[in-house]
C-alpha cells in the first residue's frame, strides 16, 4: 500500500485529504508540525510528502530540504495559501515536486500525487535500468562504479567488466574463454592466464577471504560462476 505523509497543523485540511487519499486505497501517515513529520518520515518511509509551507514549528523549506535529504526517492507535494512567484521557487529549490495553492480541490490533490507517483516509478525504472544489484553489491552502469554495502570498491576497467558479466548471469558456469572474449575481446592473443590472475585480483576485493570465495566460485575444469 502506498504511504503518504500529511504534514499540516490545519486539522481540517488533514481531515479532508485524509478522507479522500483512504478512499483511493492510500495509507495516510498524519501529523500537524515539522518535526513529528521528519520523525515518521524516516520511520515509516513513504513514498509521497505532503507538506504545508506555513508550519509554525520549524523553517516552512526546512522540512522539504531534509525529507530529501535523508529519503531522495520521496516525492513531495507543498500546500500553501502564498501564490507568490518567488515562493513557489524557494520551494522547488529544496526539492518540491510539486505546488498547490489553496484553496484547492481534494480529487485534484489525489490526482497530482497520482501523476507524481507515475514520475517517480518511471525514473526509478530509468535508473535501475543502469544498475545491476546482487545484493551487498550493486554496480552502476552508467556511473562505472561498484559498490558494496554502499561503500565504493575501486576496481579496474577489466575488473568491472567481470563483475558485470557475473551479475548479469548469476549461477551460470562460465568458461575462461567465454569470460576472455568478453572482457579481453575476441582479438586479444596474450596468454589466456590473464583471466586467472584477474579474478584472483577481484576476489581480493569484493570477498572477506580470497582463499575461500563466498561469491566467485572456481569450476574446475571450465572457469568461473558467480555463486546463486
């Protein structure tokens, strides 16, 4: 169930967006102040913010700046009765998604998170198109970055090339010379121990012991296969 956050201390205004946003099967996660709303956002980690700029217990922009911060996947939604140009841009600077003016009407409230949970699937879905995760490990197509338990781990382009080629076949034997074409190319004439030495040099980064690998497995006889 997709969870909401309504942060506004107008009980009213709570109450009708809660209302309606249970009537579209969303679970609503109510607060009236900043702080108890930054609480039960790293808490409960909702997928949408709704945010009243004009809260009375902290920075109206401070709550936004932290939420994405802490949880950049969120999207967030401000309520305000400013219509002020310069408002609405301070807002999105700190990472708004979205602006509504009040008075506003509740289905178009449902409407605009709808369309923003939309945003958010589709660049998450982008993005995840440019990574491959096995987990502790996830290695960033885009960025050529391989990270384990969200700590880089500083490889060489080879490297990266077999790390990609284990992820994407997990638990399939590969040969030497299937892992030499793919990374060396079908034209490299060294000698083919180079792939060897190379997984050697791998194990001693991404395992806890390299004389006893956890993750790259020797088949004896083939080559190598990323445990499943």
């Amino acid at each position: 169930m997709i969870k909401i956050l309504l942060v506004d201390d107008e009980e009213h205004v709570r109450r009708l967006l809660k209302i309606n946003f249970q009537r579209n099967n969303f679970k609503v996660i109510e607060v009236d102040n900043g702080e108890e709303g930054i609480r039960r956002a790293l808490l409960e980690k909702p997928e949408i913010a709704i945010l009243n700029i004009m809260l009375p217990d902290i920075d109206r922009y401070k709550v936004c700046e932290v939420l994405k911060k802490e949880l950049p996947q969120i999207g967030i939604i401000m309520l305000t009765a400013k219509a002020h140009d310069m408002d609405k841009i301070v807002g999105l600077e700190c990472g708004a998604d979205d602006y509504i003016i009040k008075p506003f009407n509740p289905l178009e409230v449902t409407f605009r998170v709808k369309v923003l949970l939309k945003r958010i699937k589709n660049n998450t879905d982008k993005k995840d198109g440019n990574r491959l995760i096995y987990n502790p490990f996830l290695l960033d197509l885009y960025s050529k970055i391989l990270l384990k338990n969200n700590k880089e781990v500083f490889v060489t382009r080879k490297e990266f090339l077999l790390m990609k080629l284990f992820l994407e076949n997990p638990g399939k034997a590969l040969s030497r010379d299937e892992l030499l074409n793919q990374v060396w190319g079908r034209d490299f004439f060294g000698d083919p121990k180079i792939v060897d030495v190379n997984i050697r040099r791998l194990r001693t980064k991404i395992e806890e012991t390299a004389s006893s690998p956890k993750y790259i497995e020797t088949v004896w006889g083939i080559g190598y296969r990323w445990k499943k």
